[in-house]
C-alpha cells in the first residue's frame, strides 16, 4: 500500500530539500526561494518510471551518427549545434523575454518543413492564433508544421507518440506540468520531471526535441541546474532588444564545441544569419578617435574583430571610478593596475571607463592587449593608426603572451582590410608573408605602445 506523501520544501533555485522552511538556502545562498511541495508517493517493490532494458555493445560496433545531422535551413543555427540537429537531441534555448526565442524557433520549424520533416510546435504560453499571426508577419508557410496549445506532459507525451513527428518544440518547458506530481509548474520537481520523460522520449523514439526555458533576472535559466545538466545541449539568446544584433552562444554542447555562437540581425521578417559579424561590430567605428581600438579575439572556432573603446577623464572625488562593460570588470583592474606600476601611468585619480562596442561580451585573455591599446590612447589623446588590429595576452609584468589561433584571427583582420597587426612575437612565425598586412610581433607592453604610437 502507497504512504501518504509527505510534505517537504524545496528550493527553487538548485532544488535542494528541507523537512522545514528555510529563509536562506544553505547550498546556493538564494534568500526566499523556499516553496512547499508534497512528495509523490512510492509504492513499496516498485520502480519509479518505466525502466530500459540494454545490453554492452562493443564500442567498434557502433556506427557513427555525424552524417545523420539534420540541417535546420540557417546556417548561423546550425554552426552553434555543431553543424546540424542531431536526431534523438534535447535542446534548451534560454534568453530574456521577448529577445527572439520563439522566432527563431519558429523559423527553424518553418525549415524544417519545408525539407518535408513533420514537426509539432508545443505551446502553453500562446494560442493557435498567436503562433499563426506571428507566422504571417514572418511569412512562413510550414505545411507540415502542427500546433498543440498543451501543458499537460502525458497529453503531450501521447500525442508525440501517435505522430511520430520529425521534431518537437515545446514553448516553454516551465508551463508544462505532470499530473503524476502535485507541484505547481515551473517548480522544481515539475521541470526536473519533464525534462527527463522528454529526454527519454527523444532517445527512444530519435526525435530532437527544442525546448524554450525562461530566465531569472540574473540571466540563468530559471529552475534547477539539473536542467542543465539533463538537456544535451544549452543555447543561450543574448543582445539587447533594442539592438539590431542577437548572438546566441553554446553553453554545454554533447554534439560539437563549446562556446560557439550564431549572429543574428533583428529585421521585420524574423531574425536573419549574418555570415560576417566582424562587418556589423565595426561598420559605426570612429575614425581617428582616441580610446578606439580594434581587437581580435575568438568566439568557438570563429575570428571575430570588435572594438573596444576607452575613457580615461579626471574625477572630481579624488579616487576615481573603474567601469567595465563587455569585460570583465577584475581583468580591467588589473591591467589598470599594470599601467600604473610597469607604465607610470597615473590613473589613481581618473575615472576609467572600458567598453566593448556593439554589446558583445569578451572572456578570453588574448583582448587584453587591446584593453591597454585604447586606455593608454584615452589618457595621452593620441588616436590608433585605424587600419590596426591588437590582440595577446598581458601579465601582470608587463610581458605580452602569445595567444591561441593567432593564424585565424590574422587572416580575419587581412580579410577585412586592415593593414596593420600588433600581436605577440611568439604568435608571428609563418604570418610575415601576409599579403598587404604588416606583422609587428611584441614581447613587453612597452614595445606595444612605442608601435602603436
């Protein structure tokens, strides 16, 4: 005979358990996150959810699945999976409300029909209508493309099951609710448990199945981490809605490599790839502005140049401000610092503010280079020769590393026009005979600025 379920509190933001409620929980530090929920019941000598009966295969038995990919119909989409879906793959795409989630979506729907592949577009936020005039005014014609205004997961379950459909979009993974549990949807417990039946239902039957999770204010997907770490691929939408551009970047990817990103332009047609992103981050540059410098750095497998801008202004308090955006706010401290100590730059006084253009955002430490470049231009006012590109690491002893795949980012720069490139010397072997580019190799910042001014 079941138990009665017993009442326990669960966290909503990693999922951790309490016999009681708890102010702040003790795994992640979230404050009020704590919500009451019945645990199923479990009838003894039984196992929860239908189990798998497999064998060991050898692995030089089993056949490789790369081209099995599925061409989604954009190329930016399909350069972030990896190069194409990937049959029986569960895909979670997170992003701010309204950034594009459900267009791209809808577009790669749209595709996908278009190649005669069956897809069923799940929706628990919007009506048949809404999908419909949202399809209109992209001009999409999907006619093999079925809409389920549905929450409930064995419904949906069922009706996945009856079609057999090329692939799935459920919009979004937070509404769905299973009746097995009696938590609230979008609690843990509900989106835990519909991304594993969904997970397994996607292996079993070979369908790829897009789910559109929400976002909490700090920008993670809402729910547990475990939903991460179900899904066999994270995407995640950026930009601001009031910029053109959208990037949507690989967190986690099963199926190909991490960090890699798709650029997108918001038009009145739905979101359209761009094949060179470098053009847009740099087609409103400032010629012949001092603090402006272009840099070279890479996101995935791909070149990318942007700016970075620079102001360095006197404060009025005595000790000045540091403002990062773009950047990670401790690396611009540090190279501060550095300019300070190795450079004799006074910047102790001065408010400095550093800005990658456009709205990217840059982690890897071959930028610094370019960071130093436009701060030390702000403070002397002396402009960047703008046919430069500047990129490679800086320690904190002034030295300048060398930086991986500094043979991409070169020909990247030399694609675009630019005539000039301050780079580490360890990264310059093989690059002199750029055709119409100058190679300056650096060893010390020093050098670096004596080059460039």
């Amino acid at each position: 005979m079941a138990k009665t379920p017993a009442t326990h509190y669960v966290c909503q933001n990693c999922g951790h358990q309490a016999r009681k409620w708890l102010g702040k929980c003790p795994d992640c530090g979230e404050w009020n996150s704590f919500v009451e929920e019945r645990a199923p019941a479990v009838t003894k000598g039984r196992a929860r959810g239908p189990t798998r009966h497999a064998r060991p295969v050898p692995y030089s038995e089993i056949e490789s699945q790369d081209e099995a990919r599925i061409s989604s119909g954009i190329t930016e989409f399909d350069r972030v999976l990896g190069g194409g879906i990937v049959p029986g793959s569960l895909v979670l795409i997170g992003g701010d409300p309204g950034i594009g989630k459900s267009t791209l979506l809808a577009q790669v729907a749209d595709r996908l029909s278009a190649q005669g592949l069956v897809v069923l577009y799940v929706s628990g936020e919007e009506s048949e209508r809404q999908i419909k005039m949202r399809g209109e005014r992209l001009g999409l014609e999907a006619e093999n493309l079925y809409l389920l205004p549905e929450t409930n997961l064995e419904t949906i379950i069922g009706e996945i099951e009856r079609m057999a459909p090329g692939a799935v979009i459920i919009d979004s993974v937070q509404t769905v609710f299973s009746a097995s549990l009696e938590s609230a949807p979008g609690s843990v417990s509900q989106v835990r448990e519909a991304a594993s039946r969904l997970l397994m239902l996607a292996k079993s039957l070979t369908i790829p199945v897009f789910l559109i999770g929400h976002v909490t204010k700090e920008g993670a997907i809402a729910g547990p981490k475990a939903l991460e770490h179900i899904v066999d691929t994270v995407l995640y939408f950026e930009g601001e809605r009031h910029h053109q551009h959208r990037i949507v970047r690989a967190a986690k990817n099963r199926f190909g490599a991490t960090n890699e990103l798709g650029v997108f332009e918001m038009t009145g047609r739905g979101l359209v790839p761009v094949a060179n992103p470098s053009e847009i981050f740099l087609q409103e540059r400032p010629i012949g502005a001092a603090g402006s410098v272009v840099t070279a750095c890479m996101e995935g497998t791909r070149p990318m140049l942007v700016e970075i801008q620079a102001l360095v202004s006197g404060s009025k308090y005595g000790a000045g401000r540091r403002v990062a955006e773009g950047i990670e706010f401790n690396r611009v401290s540090l190279l501060i610092a550095m300019l300070e100590k190795r450079m004799g730059f006074h910047l102790l006084g001065d408010d400095v503010f550093v800005n990658v253009a456009g709205g990217l955002e840059i982690d890897e430490p071959a930028a610094d280079l370019g960071i130093v470049a436009a701060i030390a231009s702000s403070f002397r006012n002396l402009p960047v020769e703008p046919h430069t590109v500047v990129f490679g690491e800086v320690g904190l002893t002034g030295e300048v590393r060398g930086s991986l795949q500094a043979a991409a980012r070169a020909r990247e720069a030399q694609a675009l026009g630019f005539r000039r490139i301050i780079m580490p010397a360890s990264n310059t072997a093989g690059l002199q005979k750029l055709l119409g580019v100058r190679v300056v190799g650096v060893r010390s910042v020093e050098e670096a600025l004596d080059a460039l001014f």
